[in-house]
C-alpha cells in the first residue's frame, strides 16, 4: 500500500489534504471534527487583533445545476480573542498530535508586535506558522494582508521579523493580486521563509443585483470587492504555483491551493511542485467528509502508478510547463469523430464555423419526425485537410471520447520557434515553410 | 340513444371551476336510474379531482431550470426539425434558462399560437423528443413539453403577442375554430386581415375544448388559450353552424377568401345489431361529456366495452375508468402490435388496468331497450391486403359475450363529405379535402383547407402547422406575393 503521508519542512503531515485558512479552520471544535474525519493538516483561520464583521459575507457563482463552481467573500481573519485561539491550538494539539495544526498570522506592521505574536505561538504546540499576506478585502485597507503581500520589499522585512524569533518553520501565504507572484516567492525565500502557500484569494466582483443595481454581496444596500475562490480559478492557481516551481531562485516547499475539491486537483496541484495542499471552499461547500475520498482516491492512483510515495508525486509535471517558444511546431493533430459516438448535435460543426476554423461541414438538417420512421443520424465531417488541430471541437463536443484529437505524422523533425528563428537568421532566402520542412536538425 | 333533451346542456360561458364549461346540466343520474343496466359507483369530488389530475403536472421554476439545462443547444437541431411548427426548442429553453421566460413564450407562440395546448397534448414522444440527440446516448430526451408548458403557462394570461399592422382592407372566414383556424388566424393577422371564425359549438377550440382527455387539457385551459388569439383581434363568432346559420354563399360574398378547418365527424358506426339500444355511444359525444360536465355527471356503466385500438379508444377507457367504471374492456380486431395508438397510451391504459381484448370483433349488442352484454367474435390475422396491413378475419363459433352495460364506439372519425361536397369545384379523396401542399389552397381557389379534415385525423401540432401554411397560402393570393412558409413542414 502507498503511502500518502508527506513531508513538509521537516513536518510530517498523515496525507497532503490541510484545510486552508478560513471558516473551516476557524475553532478546536471544527478542526477536531476535521482531523476525525481524516484531514491530515488545519491552518488555524487566520489569528490576529479581533476584527468585526458584516453580513452578509459571501456571494457566489452558479453554472447551469452546479452551485457555487466561484465564491467571493468579504470576511475577515478571526473575531475571536488572539488568546482563545491559541489556547485552543494547545489543545488540539494535545489530542491530535500526529495532525499538523498551522498558526495562520496577520498583525498590524510593526516588529515588535510580530515579535509578540510569533513567541506567542512558538509556545502554542503549532507545527508551523503561516503569514497571511494574502486577504485582499478589509485588512488591506489597514495596512495589513495584501497591502503587504503586494509589496515586495514589506513582505521580506516583515518575513525577516518573523524569523528573527520563530522556532518552528515559516509560510508566507502570497496574494495572487499581483503581477508576478514567482518574483514574490523569490523575495520572501530570500528574507528566509521556509515554504510558501499560494492562492489567497482573488480580487472580485462577484455579480450585481439585477433589481436593486447593488452588487452582492449585499450588506445594507451596498457592497465593497472580496476575494474569490473555489473551482473557478484552480487554473489561475495551478499556473501560479507552476511559476513559482519554476523560478530559478525559489527552493523551499509549496503548499498548493485554490479550487482544490478531490483528489484529482489535488494531484495535480502537487504534480506542479506543491508538497501539500489546503482547501478551502469545497469544504465550506460540503463539509469535511470530502477527505475520504481525498485519501483513498489518492492511494488507488499512486497504486495505479506503481508509486511507493506521495511525495514522489511532487513537481513531476513541472518541466512539463516550457516556454511557447520551445513547442514543436511540426507536431500535428487533427479532430476525428467517431460516427458510433457522435449523436448529431451540430455543436462542433457551429464552434468551428464561427468560432474557430472553418473546418467541419454539415448538411441542412432534414425535416420528419417520428411518425415518418426513425430519420438517420446526422453527422458533421471533419475537413481533415484543413482542420489546424486547435481542440474546440472536442472541447464542445458533449460526448466523452466522441471527437478525439489524433496525431498525424508531418514527416518533418522537430522544430520549435527559438530555433525556426535561428534558422531563419542562418537562411534568409529560405521561406517559413522550407525552414519547417527541414526541422532544427539540420541547420 | 339517449334521450337527447339530456343531453342539451344551457352555456352560459362559465366555468364551474374544475375546468369542465357547465353552467348546467341535468342529474342523469339520478333522473334516469333505468337508463343504463347498471351505472357505475360515485366518487367522491376529491377522487374526481385525482382522478382527472395534469398527466403532466406543471414544472417549478428550479425543475425547469435543472431540466432546461439538460439541453445541449444543439445547432441546426432535430427537436426543431421534428416540430410540424418548427418552434425553436433551444432557443426556448436557454431564454428560461437566462430567465427571459417571456421572450421564451414569445419565440413558442410565434411559431405555435397553441404552444399552451400543444406542450400538454403532443405525442412529444414520436415528435420533438422522439428525436433528442439525447436518446443517442440513452438517455432521457429533454422534456420540451414540459419545458414548453412552464414558458406559456407563465405569461399565457397577459401576453400580447404581436400588434397587427393596420386593416390592409381584405376579409378572410374561417370555418371552424379549432387549432387549424385559430393557426391560421394569428398568422393571417400579422399581415392585417380582418379574419371572423364560424363554429356550431358554443365554446371554440374544437377537440382542444372538446375531444381531448381531460387529464390532458381542460377545456377551461383550452378557452383560456384562445384569449390569446381574440387579443390580437380576431373576432370568433359562436352557435354558427356554416350551412345552416350562414351560408356558403354568404361567406363567399362577404369575404375574400375562405379557411375550412371543420375537423372530422362523429366515430363511424359498427354496422352490428343493437347499436340503438340504450347505452350505447359514440366516444366523441362521451368525451365531450367529460369535458363540459362536472365529472360526477357524467353517465357511466360499471362495465363497459369500449370498440377501438386507437388513441381515442385509449382516452375513452381511460376516462371510463377515472369515472368510476369497475369492469372497462378494449376490444380491437387486431393484435397490440398492429393498433394504431401509441405506445406511451397503450401504456397508460395498462396502468388504469383496463382489460384489452386483442384480436376480437363485436358482433351484436344485446338488450331489452338498454345495452346488457355484448357478443363478440374472435378474429385472426389473414394475409396483408394491398396497403400492408393484414386484415383480420373472424373465426367461426369463437363467439363470447361480455356482461357490459355500456359500450362505446371508438372507431375512427368519419368525414363531413356532405358538408366539403356543397363547395363548389371542392376535389376529396377518401372523404379528405385534397389541396396544394405548399399553400393548402383546394380546388376551389377562394377555398384554403386545413387541419383534420385535410389529414384525415392527425395532431393539433399539425393542424397547427396548416394553418400557419394555408395563411401564407391565403397571403400570397390575395396579396399577390410568393408564399412565405414561415416555418412549417406539417
Ligand atoms: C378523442 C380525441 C383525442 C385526441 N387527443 C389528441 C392528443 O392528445 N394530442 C393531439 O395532438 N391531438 C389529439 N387529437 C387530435 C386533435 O384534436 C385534432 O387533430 C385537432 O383538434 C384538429 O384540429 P382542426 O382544427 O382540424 O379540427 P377540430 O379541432 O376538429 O375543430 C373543428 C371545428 O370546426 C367546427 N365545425 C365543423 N363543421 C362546421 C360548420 N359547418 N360550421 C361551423 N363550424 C363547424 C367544429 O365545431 C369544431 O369546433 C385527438 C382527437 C380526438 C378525436
Ligand atoms: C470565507 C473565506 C474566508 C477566508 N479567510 C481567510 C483567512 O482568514 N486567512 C487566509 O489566509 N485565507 C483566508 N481565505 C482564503 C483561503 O484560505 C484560500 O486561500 C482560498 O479560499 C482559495 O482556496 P479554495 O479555492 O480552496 O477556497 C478565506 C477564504 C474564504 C472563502
Ligand atoms: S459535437 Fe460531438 S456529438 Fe455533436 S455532432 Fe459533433 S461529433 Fe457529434
Ligand atoms: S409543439 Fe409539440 S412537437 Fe412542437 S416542440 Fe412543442 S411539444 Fe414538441
Ligand atoms: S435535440 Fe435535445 S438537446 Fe438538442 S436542442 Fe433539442 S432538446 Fe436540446
């Protein structure tokens, strides 16, 4: 049987799945109910002077049956008293001490009040403390949370405070809310922080009401921005934490989140560098049983695999990610439909139509119905000579494996863009197409 | 027959209610206790009610927007293709979906001005369902007809669906106002024709109000939908029988052009002894029993035998047992597999547990004044005549006899070839006015034709489709321009 335990920063967490910084992680209570139920790590809700809130708090997005597929919130780190929090993190690390608890930190920016807090918690029993320079909404506006995050040169001073007195290792939580998140993991790595967490939440909207023109949510006829979260921007994520995997100067663990709900975004936020990962969300959606199937999901992949480890997972997609312009450009697909398949519905052919290439035909559809006999199935063609292979047509198509994108042997070695410029350099006659035929080898 | 001062009943245009039109109506019941050998046991109201509830009862807003997000928004797609009216099922369903249910019943009811009853009484199974992309991949199709009922019902009341352009000075009579004139009505409207509808009945609709079972559609919903079409300035004369109230000759003076949507006539007779006896009637003139009398003053044997394998078989039994019949008998000359209803009916009487009797014929009726039993005959299958169908043929000395104290004639509907042949110059075949395909101009060319009396008897979606079709038809006659088929295929 695998194992799914992990390693963080010299910290042994039972499987990757943490719950993130939020009102999941908010209580001994809840945090114990979720350690029950098999969640390997919590990061406490965020501890720091004891905010108010407003309510209402959260609105979402809706798609066709799925419920909250986006969610925005406009809460802040935690109304309870910094000492309740702490005396609660002692005990359940007494009852659980195999589970890692993480001290999620946010204070106002002054050494000294840093100092305090983090000697505070190097006497709580966490494992490990985590810096909220992420909150985008409220805490910013006190100088605090992003306005830190979003400043390089803040985010490693405060980061150098905090390690001046910690003894347990540190994450700094990064906000996505700036332009190049890897060059913020760069400078808090070299301020001396021991692991990064990214996302926090995104800056949002999350919609306006269409009665009373108030966006949501809504709190006494008005609103203010929030963070976003949930399945909507597991892509943004996974991109972010791939660049800071990528980074030449960043080399300490990540922990991966944002839009994390099964073990499926799981793996795949770990097969892009992160060593654990938190969730949020989805456990705000449908409460800590999701951990079950987290774990054993887990395990039966990494038993498919022949995988000994969790941890061998880690970054094994990262050198997968490159640069646009070391692509083969000599590599083709083409769209084919199988016939048993397709059931007619003429959504390839309209995205290709309009929304693509050009490069699926289909008949005007005949009248009849039923009464006339049963009308044979109608099916679009795929112009295998001009289709450019870009996907939509298979993305559109709502039936599985119906239209599949199938390689076709150019005949030409491969070529990326890099080097078709160099080539291009060496042969200034030669047209495009002569310099493809001839791929990067020969030159 | 029934004495048939029982059966005039006095309109006055209401509704008692649960959708049945009496205002009153004799308590046969209870005036004539020796009419039928025996009648059926009351129900209570409440079991009436049940009894006679929506087959399809109407979507919640959040079941229309789960099931309105099945749908694929297929391109080109067969749901539209498969509508004899070409509603744009799609796009219907992504405006409910967007929460433009009003744009949505507009983009039905422009294509559809009977969308209301049609997504209630289409056979959506062999139409607009029957061909999903869904049921491809096994799977339930979207249920359009639902989908399509959430849409009208919502805004049915209130819409105005068009503002008809000012008079263009030309006069159009329809005769009959079931769908395939109030169809072509609406549409002759759009162009600004000032349109008159005729009908003998009191209420309009034709078999919308008054043949089709009422767990389908009540004929209060069925008027109900016709305030739609009056909106738009259509003026529906009542109690006008064309022949006898107004004459043709009248008509053809008075109007440019003239509509004939006069449907079919009463089921045929078995040609057996004993059909005159008491208790035994048409299934016409029972349903439209059901459909204008509270349901407990409706006459009903406790057994009864019902002659058909049609869909107006299906809703004669069905309704027989609703009623409160205990014994309810289908007797059909050929096999389940040859009968003419559909499937989903045949599947719905089976759940009424009503007793089919396949391959078997009735032979006399018997009985002192009133129906007592009736004799049947067993039959065979003999080989396929000239259309294909194997003819069935009755085997000698297999007679039975049923104990019944009703039986009710469902064979097909018979043809008003007495009426069609008084039009001049009018052409029929097998009873059918014959007419052009693309404009459902007759042989006469003042006359347009649609509906079941141009079918023979199909669907109000078709007759729908006619009408919409005869209007392009009437258009292009009279306006002199190419014939717009907007839309139809019927
Ligand atoms: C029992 C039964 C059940 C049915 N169930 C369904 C169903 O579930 N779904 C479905 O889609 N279809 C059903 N149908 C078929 C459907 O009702 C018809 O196809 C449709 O009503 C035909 O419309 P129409 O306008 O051609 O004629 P009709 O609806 O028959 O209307 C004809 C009208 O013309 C009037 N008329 C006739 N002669 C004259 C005259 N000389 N002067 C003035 N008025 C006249 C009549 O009074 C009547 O109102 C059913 C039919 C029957 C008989
Ligand atoms: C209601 C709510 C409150 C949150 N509060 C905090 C917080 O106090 N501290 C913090 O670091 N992150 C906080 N987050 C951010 C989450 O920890 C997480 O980074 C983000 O939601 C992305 O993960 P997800 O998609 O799994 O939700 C909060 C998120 C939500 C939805
Ligand atoms: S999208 Fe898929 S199912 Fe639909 S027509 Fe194209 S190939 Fe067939
Ligand atoms: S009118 Fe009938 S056939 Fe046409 S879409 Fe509606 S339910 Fe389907
Ligand atoms: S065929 Fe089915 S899925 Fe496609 S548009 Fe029609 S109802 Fe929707």
């Amino acid at each position: 049987m695998p194992d799914i335990s992990v390693n963080f920063c010299g910290v042994k967490s039972p499987n990757p799945f943490w719950l993130g910084s939020g009102p999941p992680a908010n209580t001994a209570y809840q945090v114990m109910r979720a350690f029950d139920a098999g969640w390997g790590g919590a990061v406490w809700k965020t501890i720091g002077e004891p905010i108010m809130n407003v309510s209402s708090r959260y609105g979402s997005i809706d798609y066709k049956n799925e419920r909250m597929i986006g969610l925005n919130n406009i809460e802040l780190i935690s109304d309870r008293p910094i000492e309740t929090n702490f005396t609660e993190i002692t005990e359940v690390k007494k009852k659980y001490p195999k589970n890692v608890v993480v001290a999620s930190l946010m204070v106002e920016s002054k050494q000294t009040t840093w100092h305090e807090i983090v000697k505070r918690t190097n006497d709580s029993g966490a494992d490990l403390i985590e810096l909220n320079f992420g909150c985008p909404h409220g805490m910013s506006e006190r100088g605090m949370g992003a306005a830190v995050g979003q400043v390089p040169e803040y985010a490693g001073m405060i980061t150098a405070w905090v390690k001046e007195v910690a003894k347990i290792p540190v994450i700094v939580k990064l906000t996505p809310n700036v332009t190049d998140i890897a060059h913020m993991a760069a400078t808090v790595n070299a301020a001396g922080a021991d692991a990064v967490s990214l996302i926090n939440t995104i800056n949002s909207l999350v919609g306006v009401d269409l009665d009373t023109w108030v966006p949501r949510p809504i709190v006494g006829g008005a609103s203010s921005h929030g963070g976003y979260c949930g399945p909507a921007v597991k892509p943004i994520a996974l991109n972010m934490v791939a660049s800071v995997s990528h980074h030449p100067k960043v080399n300490i663990p990540i922990s991966g989140i944002g839009g994390i709900g099964n073990w499926r975004d799981a793996v795949e936020f770990m097969l892009l560098g992160s060593t654990s990962v938190q969730v949020c969300t989805a456990a705000m959606h449908y409460g800590f049983r999701i951990v079950e199937d987290m774990a054993e999901g887990l395990n039966n992949y990494l038993a498919e695999k022949g995988m000994q480890s969790a941890m061998e997972l880690v970054g094994k997609s990262v050198n997968k990610v490159k640069d646009w312009g070391d692509l083969n450009l000599n590599y083709k697909v083409i769209a084919k439909i199988d016939p048993e398949k397709c059931i007619g519905c003429n959504l390839c052919y309209i995205a290709c139509e309009d929304g693509a290439h050009q490069c699926i035909t289909a008949a005007p559809r005949p009248f009849g119905d039923l009464r006339e006999g049963t009308p044979a199935k109608h099916m679009p063609q795929i112009k295998e000579d001009h289709c450019v292979g870009c996907n939509l047509c298979a993305l559109v198509c709502p039936v599985p494996q119906c239209i599949t994108m199938q390689e076709i042997d150019t005949g030409r070695p491969p070529m990326n863009w890099r080097q078709l410029q160099e080539s291009r350099g060496k042969n200034p006659t030669c047209s495009m197409d002569e310099l493809l035929a001839k791929g990067a080898s020969t030159h | 027959m029934l004495d048939s001062r029982l059966f005039t009943l006095i309109f006055a245009g209401l509704f008692d209610g649960r959708g049945s039109v009496a205002f009153f109506a004799f308590d046969r019941l209870g005036d004539g206790p020796n009419m039928l050998k025996q009648v059926a046991p009351r129900l209570t109201p409440e079991q009436y009610e049940k009894n006679f509830s929506d087959i399809n009862p109407p979507l919640t807003q959040s079941q229309a927007l789960e099931e309105g997000s099945r749908c694929l928004f297929c391109y080109d797609a067969p749901c539209i293709k498969a509508c004899p009216t070409e509603i744009n099922v799609p796009q219907f369903i992504r405006q409910i979906g967007t929460g433009n249910v009003t744009g949505a019943a507009t983009t039905i009811l422009n294509a559809n001005i009977m969308g209301h009853s049609c997504a209630r009484v289409c056979p959506t199974s062999v139409l607009c369902e029957g061909a999903c992309v869904l049921n491809y991949e096994n799977k339930r199709p979207v249920d359009i007809g639902k989908l399509q009922r959430y849409a009208v019902d919502s805004v049915m009341d209130t819409l105005k669906l068009f503002e008809p352009p000012a008079d263009n000075g030309k006069k159009v009579a329809l005769i009959g106002a079931g769908p395939a004139s109030l169809s072509c009505a609406t549409e002759l409207r759009r162009h600004g024709y000032q349109v008159t509808i005729f009908d003998a009945n009191p209420l309009p609709g034709g078999l919308d109000t008054y043949g089709i079972a009422a767990y389908k559609l009540r004929a209060s919903d069925a008027v109900r939908e016709i305030e739609l079409v009056r909106r738009l300035g259509v003026e529906i004369k009542s109690n006008v029988l064309v022949g006898k109230d107004a004459t043709l000759v009248e008509l053809e003076k008075n109007y440019d052009a003239i509509f004939i949507g006069i449907g079919l006539g009463g089921t045929d007779d078995l040609g057996i002894p004993g059909e005159d006896l008491e208790g035994c009637i048409d299934a016409l003139t029972f349903i439209r029993e059901t459909k204008e009398n509270p349901f407990d003053k409706v006459l009903i044997g406790n057994k009864v035998a019902v002659i058909g394998g049609g869909n107006t078989a299906i809703d004669v039994v069905t309704a027989a047992h609703r009623l409160g019949a205990e014994e309810v008998y289908m007797i059909y000359r050929r096999g389940e597999a040859e009968a003419s209803a559909f499937k989903y009916e045949i599947e719905l009487a089976k759940k009424d547990e009503i007793s089919f009797i396949w391959q078997a014929a009735p032979a006399k009726i018997l009985g002192r004044g009133k129906v007592e039993s009736l004799e049947c005959v067993k039959t065979m299958l003999g080989p396929a005549d000239a259309s294909g169908r194997r003819s069935p043929q009755n085997i000698s000395g297999s007679e039975f006899r049923l104990d019944v104290d009703m039986v009710i004639k469902a064979l097909g509907q018979s043809k008003k070839t007495e009426f069609l042949q008084s039009i001049s110059g009018m052409k029929l075949e097998k009873g059918r006015v014959v007419v052009n395909a693309e404009t459902c101009q007759t042989a006469n060319p003042k006359y347009f034709a649609g509906g079941d009396c141009v079918n023979g008897g199909g669907e109000v979606v078709d007759a729908v489709a006619h009408g919409k079709k005869a209007a392009a038809g009437i258009h292009a006659h009279l306006a002199g321009k190419a014939a717009n088929m907007r839309g139809t295929h019927a």
